[in-house]
C-alpha cells in the first residue's frame, strides 16, 4: 500500500513538473486521438485552446471540465509532445437497447417514463445511477421500499452496450396500524375513515390504498384539516406525523399528533368591495355566499363561497379580481365573523401548461379538456373545472393541476400532473341475474386507443333469456373538434315467453354525433336502422302478440339534449342532470312512431359526507303517426330495476286472459333514497340503501275487454346491500309494492351477481 502510495505520489510531481515545464510554451499544432463518433472538429471547439497561443495551466484544467461536462467522454489525456499538444479520448459507450429483467408488477413502457437514459443515447455512469434511483423511487410510490435495481453492461462491438436494470420488487410496504394523539372530539375509527391510506388487512389484497406512501400521507394530513374545519374547528392542526418501519422493513406505523382546538360558529359575515356597484347585496340576491352567522363554522363553505363569488364576478365582465377572506375570531366567545374583501386583483395571464406523467395519454387529449389556455386571464373557476374534466376521463387514478409563478410577475404556470390507470379490459364473467337467470360473458374494451382517448368495445353475452353481440367505437373528437362521434352494431336475441310468449330477434346499427353547447349542457344527434323479427308465438300466446309476428324494418333520427352538473359522472355525490331526448321513426323503413323522454337526478350528501341522499325521475310518452299502431318491440316496459318490488315488465298494460304483458305508450317513475356506509372499512366496498320507488306505465293502443290498463300510481319501498367486490358488483334488494293494481306482478326480492376474472 505503501508503495502504490508513494508511485502515485511520484506520478502526479511528475505531472506537474511536466505541466510546470510546458507553461507559457507556443501550442504550434493540436493533435486529437482514439476518437470514434466524435469530430475532430467537436473536440477542438469543446477545448477550446488555439493553434498559436501559450500554453496554460489553468486554462486546460477550465478545457478539461468543460470536456467533461458534455458527459460525451469516460477519460482525456492532454500532454504536450514538444510543441504540439496531444489530446487522447476515451469516447463513453452508445447504449445499443435497454432491458428490464423481474419487473412483474411495473411494466416496461411505465419504467421507460421515468427513466433519463433512451437507446442511442450515451451512456454515463452518473446517469446509470439517477435511472436506478428513479426505479427505486417509482416502486416505492408503488409501496415497495425493500425493491433494488442492479444495473447490467453488455459490451458490443462499435463501442455499444446493451443495458439491463435487473429488478427484484421485493414486497409491498403495508401500513400496519395507524394512530392518533390527541383526538377527543372523534374516535380514531372515524379520523381513519377520513384518510385515503388504511390500515392493512386480509380484504385489502385488491386495494392500494393500504400501502405506504408518503405522499398520500402528505396528502392524509391535508383530509384531516378538511374534516376537523368542515366540523367547526377552526383551530386545528396536524403537528407531526411520524412514520416508523417495522423491523422486517415490511410494513410502517403511523402515528399523527392533532391538536383539535375549540369548537367555533359562523360570527356576523360582511363584504368589503372595491369593485363599484359590488356590495354584499350584489351576492346575497344570487345566493353566492354560504356562510350565515349561527351556524358552525365550516371552511369548506368559505371556500365555496370565495369560488362562487370569483365566478359570478367573473361573469358579470370582472375578468382579474382578487377575493380573500379576513377572519375576526373571538375566542372566549368562540366565534369567526368573516369579512370577504374583494378588490381588483393584478392582471395575471396563462404563461405555459406543462402536463407530466402522462406516459401513454397523447398531451392534446388532456390538453383539449383545460376550460383555459395558454394567455387566457388567470381564472381559479375555470382551472378547477379543468381539473374535474381531467379526472372524469377516467384514464387516471390521479390529476393533480397547480399554478406557479411564470416567467414575468404577470404570468402563471399550470402545472398537470396525471398517473395513468389502465384503461384495457378483458373480461370473462359469470353469474346470475333475477331478469336473465344464469349468464356469461365476454368482452375486450381499451378505452384510450393508443393514448387518443378512442374507446373501442367488442362484447358477447350469453344467458338463460337471450343472446347479445355488441361492437362499438367512439371517437371523443372527430378531427380535432368538440364531436364525438360513435359507431355501434349489434345483434340481440331475446327469450320474452316469461312474460310476453313470444321472442325476438334484433339486428342494427348506429350512428351518433354529441357536441357542447355549454359548458355544462351537450345535444346529441343519432341515426339507427334495425330490423326486429317476432318469432316462436305461443300457441297460448294473446292475440295482441300474435298480431306482432313477422319481421319489421325500424329507420330513426333522434336527439338528446343532455345538462350535467354531477360532481363526478362516474359515482356522484353531489349535483344533478337534466336529458330530453326525441326519436322519430319512419325515414325510411317499416315503422312510423314519434318517442319522447325525459329525465332527471339530484345527488347531496345530508347530515355528512358519506350518507348521500339522491331522487331520479323520469317519463316518458310515444305514439304512432301515419296510420300504424306502436308495436311491442318498441313500447316502454317498466318493473325490476326500474321500479322494485315489481318483476321485469310486472307494471302495466296486461292482456289478463293469457297474462301476457303488452307494454304501454306512456310511463313515468321515480326513486328516491339514501345510500350510507354499513359500519365496515370502506375498502371493502359495502353500500347500504334505503329507498321508495314509484311509477306507472299505461295507454296501450290495443283495445278490449281483456286488456287491463290502469294509470294508477304503483308504489314500493324497501332496503338493499350492494358490495364492488374484487370479482365483481353484487346487489340485492328487498321492497315491498304498497301499492299496486291486481294483475301486477311483483318481486320482493331481486338479486344481481355478476363476476370478472
């Protein structure tokens, strides 16, 4: 050791000497050896030392950094030969192709996204280690902190190597338990129900949530402040969360310390304007502001009200207003008065909207769906609908969007950050069905065709009561427009002799438009031609229904205007929808009827949060023109889930000497209920219900003293379970039909279960 040492010790004097002797030599001549890919010409503008000048000391070490720093070269030798400086490289190898070994549970294309290096790139050593880094950090958002990555060389020749990140994922970081300090106004059951991270158990296997990652965690602190401010404490804060890893590195512990504070109500509530002709009673006659003196202080309704406020004056023509809210807290009296100032904010305009983990999603399909562009006026409304449209895509698990300061005092940045789900689905089920008895299916669907936001579905469904093949595809903005435009075939068989003794055959397609006219409101138009063929008659069969035998041709046009202001299209809790839609029959074809619909339904979370109370109502009338009748393929049939308590078609016209169900030409039902937790974690999926259902269904062309046909009120009320388990939704409902006429039919259990695996 002592030796290599003192060599080296040796190696670098003599270097120096070397260097010290050359310094202020004429360079007359550069030579440049060893390289490969890199010019001549390249290296000598990097070094940037010309033929002629004094040869430098301290100016080749600045060559030599700047060299370096183009991470183009592994090694360089610089000596003078006489008067000509010598300049040796050793080039850093081409990466030929990137692999991926033991990543079962990240696939290639989500690592490629995070990864710096790319095939035909230069490979550096300082890269290879941020590429490792970033695959650590990416399973670790994924829970996984025991995972490691070893990266693998393989040279080839030409100076390239194959690149190969052997992966071992290790297991899932689980949160073992989670505690709170501090809490007495809630149990630590309900502060964990509030946090997005629970606690690991046997029924959590399909969920993620109860993996550790410390951004949910941030992200938990943030649900913790919300509920206790919602609830009146205007005093809270989260002042620590410490995070503690179990000894086999498996699992983590959570410990949040709260401090709750005092209880609070709404104090006297004013608006200070410097806006003219704004004062309170500008807000008060439009109901923007939510907040009332007496009641408990809840921040989420401050904030509603500042958004409703900035929105409204952003409509009547104040495109740059600033609102902010001055609290008066009286402590001892334990009271908040707000006063909302509001003045002309600066003029702050969009700089740049920079979009980030969109990995497969093409950046103009969430591009298309921002309320705001790039120089538009600074607008929070807008931004947050923004948000909203991102995430009711359905093509992430996260869309997060945030501003930040531009380039000039008068610009600001928006910032998306997105993390894909996957949108391909192969399905294969089984189960039962209180309308079709046993079923199976099969179907294929990618809902964002290659990242453009196209859904394509190709389904076969085969039950007890019929056989359906469905083939569909959808493109969300046909050539660059705010149209969609879909294209459907189908071909349905149905065994209807439970309830009609008769079956039918239906083979079609259709052709459908839907464009914006609002930002809340969409019209979509459509055109369908089908053909229906009434089949397999029972002898016993009513002569209304024998009159339907034989094959028709339907040709519609139709419409649907459609105004939408659900909080999340998918599962709402808050908000309403309002839908007209009109078809008219008879371009073209065999059958001439005109069909209108409408309906309607309203979602509100009541007494908290997850106990939503919700009401739908529909109806719906039609009638033949020309001179034909409307036949019973094409009739309303209401019963089963449209109206429970009832069997499928049990409600209204009825031929009673053959029990035939004829369906009817005007319908109307409603439902309203609640939907609550059951007491149980909420990752396991289970929903209660409580609900009235009401409707009916009459006005049947055919006449005769055998047909029953009453617009009497039908009536139930019941209870029911649903549960989104791992292989799919399970649902049974109980109701009793209170009122309902004699020939009905009713069902007082009904019973869904569908599985995918």
């Amino acid at each position: 050791m002592r030796i290599f040492i003192l060599t080296l010790f040796l190696l670098v004097t003599a270097l120096q000497s070397s260097f010290a002797a050359n310094e202020g030599a004429v360079i007359k001549k550069i030579d440049v050896r060893d390289n490969q890919r890199v010019e001549e010409s390249t290296i000598l503008s990097y070094l940037d030392i010309k033929i002629g000048e004094k040869f430098s000391q301290n100016k080749l070490n600045v060559a030599l950094k700047d060299m370096y720093e183009t991470e183009l070269f592994s090694n360089i030798d610089v000596d003078m030969e006489g008067s000509t400086l010598v300049v040796k490289v050793q080039e850093n190898p081409i990466i030929n192709k990137i692999g991926f070994e033991g990543n079962k549970r990240v696939n290639d294309e989500t690592i490629n996204g995070q990864i710096q290096l790319k095939p035909r790139s230069v490979y550096t050593k300082s890269k290879i280690q941020s590429d490792v880094l970033s695959i650590q950090d990416l399973y670790r958002k994924n829970g996984r902190y025991s995972a490691s990555v070893e990266p693998k060389i393989v040279t080839l020749d030409q100076n390239r190597v194959d690149l190969i990140f052997e992966i071992d994922e290790g297991k899932k970081a689980s949160v073992k338990k989670i505690y709170f300090i501090g809490n007495k106004r809630f149990s630590s059951d309900t502060l964990r129900k509030t946090l997005n991270t629970k606690e690991s158990h046997w029924y959590t296997f399909y969920s993620s949530n109860d993996s550790y990652d410390p951004d949910r965690v941030a992200y938990d602190k943030e649900l913790l402040r919300k509920f206790y401010t919602s609830k009146g404490y205007a005093d809270f804060n989260v002042s620590s969360v410490v995070s503690e890893i179990t000894e086999d590195k498996e699992s983590f512990i959570l410990n949040f310390s709260i401090e709750e504070g005092e209880k609070y109500k709404f104090g006297e509530i004013n608006v200070d304007s410097q806006l003219p002709d704004v004062n309170k009673a500008t807000f008060t006659k439009t109901e923007e502001i939510k907040t009332e003196s007496g009641e408990v202080f809840n921040a989420t309704y401050v904030d509603d009200t500042i958004d409703k406020i900035t929105t409204h004056l952003n409509n009547i023509g104040y495109a740059f207003v600033e609102v902010s809210p001055e609290f008066q807290r009286d402590a001892d009296k334990r009271i908040m008065g707000i006063t909302y100032k509001i003045k002309e904010g600066p003029k702050v305009y969009i700089g740049k909207v920079n979009i980030a983990g969109n990995v497969r999603t093409l950046d103009k399909v969430v591009r298309r769906e921002m309320r705001i562009a790039e120089g538009d006026p600074f607008n929070a409304a807008k931004i947050r609908r923004s948000q909203q449209r991102i995430q009711n895509l359905g093509f992430f698990d996260k869309a997060d969007v945030k501003t930040e300061g531009g380039d000039s005092p008068d610009r600001a940045n928006i910032n998306i950050d997105v993390t894909e789900r996957p949108t391909g689905e192969l399905n294969f089920g089984a189960g039962y069905s209180t309308t079709e008895g046993v079923i199976g299916n099969a179907s294929v669907r990618e809902r964002n065709l290659l990242g453009r936001a196209q859904d394509i579905k190709l389904s076969v469904q085969k039950s007890s009561r019929g056989d359906q093949i469905d083939l569909a595809f959808t493109e969300p903005y046909f050539m660059d427009k705010d149209l969609a435009v879909g294209v459907g075939l189908y071909n349905i068989t149905r065994d209807n002799s439970d309830y009609s003794s008769y079956d039918s055959a239906t083979k079609g397609g259709s052709l459908t438009g839907t464009y914006s006219l609002t930002e809340n409101l969409r019209h979509t138009l459509k055109y369908a031609l089908s053909t229906v063929e009434i089949t397999n008659i029972l002898p016993t069969a009513s002569t209304f229904v024998q009159q339907q035998a034989g094959q028709t041709v339907t040709s519609l046009v139709g419409h649907t205007l459609m105004y939408d202001r659900r909080d999340n299209k998918f599962a709402p809790t808050d908000g309403y929808y309002v839908s007209f839609s009109q078809d008219f029959a008879g371009v073209g074809g065999d059958t001439q009827f005109i069909r209108n619909e409408a309906r309607s339904g309203y979602y509100k979370p009541v007494i908290r949060e997850d106990i939503i109370f919700n009401t739908a109502i529909r109806g719906g009338y039609m009638r033949g023109w020309g001179d034909q009748e409307v036949r019973i393929n094409d009739r309303f049939f209401i019963g089963g889930s449209s109206l429970r308590g009832f069997k499928d078609a049990g409600v209204g016209p009825r031929d009673i000497s053959t029990d035939d169900a004829l369906g009817g030409n005007t319908y109307y039902a409603g439902t309203a209920g609640f939907s609550f937790p059951l007491g149980l974690p909420d990752e396991l999926g289970f929903k209660g219900e409580a609900f009235m259902d009401a409707g009916s269904l009459y006005d049947v062309d055919d006449t005769s003293v055998n047909i029953a046909d009453k617009s009497s009120l039908r009536a139930s009320a019941g209870v029911g379970v649903s549960w989104t388990s791992p292989l799919g939704p399970i649902r049974i409902d109980v109701a009793n039909p209170f009122l309902k006429e004699s020939f009905d039919k009713t069902q007082q259990v009904r019973f869904d279960f569908g599985t995918r695996f």
